[in-house]
C-alpha cells in the first residue's frame, strides 16, 4: 500500500533515482506543508508556474498547487542530473507537459501529476507515456445521476448493481481510469465520456478502455488501479505492456 508521505523540508534529497522501461515508478505525497518549506516550492517553480499559482484565489488551494509542483520537481531531479529548480518543460501539440533537456537521461522521462484534497500522486516512466489519477472517495454526491450523464451504459449498470456502500468507490475508480488514461494521451476531457468505458480484469485489478463505435488504438492503454490509503482511489495508464508499478517510498 502506498501513503502520502509529508513533503520533505529542504534541502531535498540528492540521491539519485532510475527507473527501467519495464517500470512505472509512484509517489505519493501529502501537500500540507510548513511556511518555509512552501517558500522553498515557489522558489523552485518557473514563472508560468508561479503565474499560475498567483492566479488561484483559494489560500489552500494555492498553496497545494506550490506543494504539488515543487513535489514534481523535487521527484524528477532525482531521475535528472539537475536540481529542482533547474528543470525546464515544455507542452507538447496536446498541451501535456514534458522535460526539456540536452542530456539523454533527462529527455528519457516521462512523468504525470495529479493532485486532489491535499494529496497528490507522481508516476515516473522511461520512454513510456503514462497518466495518473487520483480522487478522494466522496459520500455526499449523487454518483448515480453522475454516472448517468458521464458513463457508459455497462458502467452505470456496475454502480447500480454495487453495495450501497461501494457506490461512490465504484464510481472513483472508474474516473480514475478514465482520466488516467486521457492524461496518458495528452487530451484530457475533450471526448463523451460515455462512448468509451473501462473493462476491468476478472481480478478488478487492471483493466483498459474499450472505445464504441471508434477504431482501436495503434497504441493501447494498460491501466492498473493503485493500492492507497482508506478513503482514496487512484489508477496509473501507460503505453504498451509488461510494465510493472513500484511504490516508492
């Protein structure tokens, strides 16, 4: 099971990480953070970014988006011959961002972000797209009317067939996937979520998205759900097969 681990106070380390291209590596981390150790995030972060943190009117929220991007570049520099505040990106044509960098190594890795009430999820590949998810399991929303007006019919079907009590879990981990997987493509929510939906393994465990009415993928999307904290439900996508998840602490 992987937990949020507290945001680190500088200085961070400067081990060195490696990740091979049989490997997903996950990090898991919890954005409530000291001052100081947020004023050490902003100082990190490139001015698009502060642009972007400076915009959110949200105290909270602001400050879990500082912590969330300086976790990124905290992880990444370890995967990277360069401090966190050193690491440039840029967009690709879908607007997902990648490392910009002149050494091999660095311009290997493949990364994705996602974060939700004060926690936040990094997945690190190598030459491998991948996307991550992570929602906190809500109790007091209407996930049947939701799943009425996002999901397939076979989806809404496994909601309405769930425990009471398993509902809203159901629903989470059905988005999750879903948004893995976009996020692995780069095209976040720009198609009807409802002409494509998860197939899940016998195990519940892995799955992937089957798409009505459209041709397949050159490229195919394996996902595998995450094992979290209780309360919470993530999914990692990546390209391609036989990668496995490591959990890193």
């Amino acid at each position: 099971m992987l937990t949020f681990r507290p945001l680190e106070k500088p200085p961070w380390p400067t081990d060195k990480a490696n990740v091979d291209e049989s490997a997903i590596h996950i990090w898991g981390v919890s954005l409530e953070a000291e001052a100081d150790t947020i004023e050490q995030c902003w100082h990190c972060l490139s001015p698009e970014e502060s642009m972007r943190a400076a915009r959110i009117t949200s105290e909270q929220q602001r400050r879990h988006f500082v912590a969330a991007h300086g976790a990124l570049r905290m992880v990444l520099s370890r995967y990277c011959d360069c401090g966190p505040e050193d690491l440039s990106f840029q967009k690709m044509a879908s607007g997902k961002p990648m490392l910009q960098g002149t050494d091999e190594r660095t311009n290997m890795i493949r990364f994705n972000l996602s974060h939700s009430h004060g926690r936040a999820l990094i997945a690190v590949s190598k030459e491998r797209e991948v996307g991550v998810d992570l929602e906190k399991v809500l109790i007091d929303r209407d996930v049947t009317a939701l799943a009425a007006r996002f999901f397939a019919p076979q989806e809404q079907v496994a909601i309405g067939r769930a425990a009471p009590t398993a509902k809203h879990v159901t629903f989470s981990r059905i988005w999750v996937a879903k948004e893995a997987v976009l996020k692995a493509r780069g095209s976040g929510l720009t198609f009807p979520l409802d002409r494509h939906r998860i197939e899940l393994s016998c195990g519940g465990t892995t799955g992937h998205l089957v798409s009505e009415g459209n041709p397949p993928e050159n490229t195919p999307l394996a996902i595998q759900f995450l094992s979290l904290e209780a309360g919470w439900v993530g999914a990692v996508a990546a390209e391609g097969s036989g990668w496995k998840v490591t959990l890193c602490t």
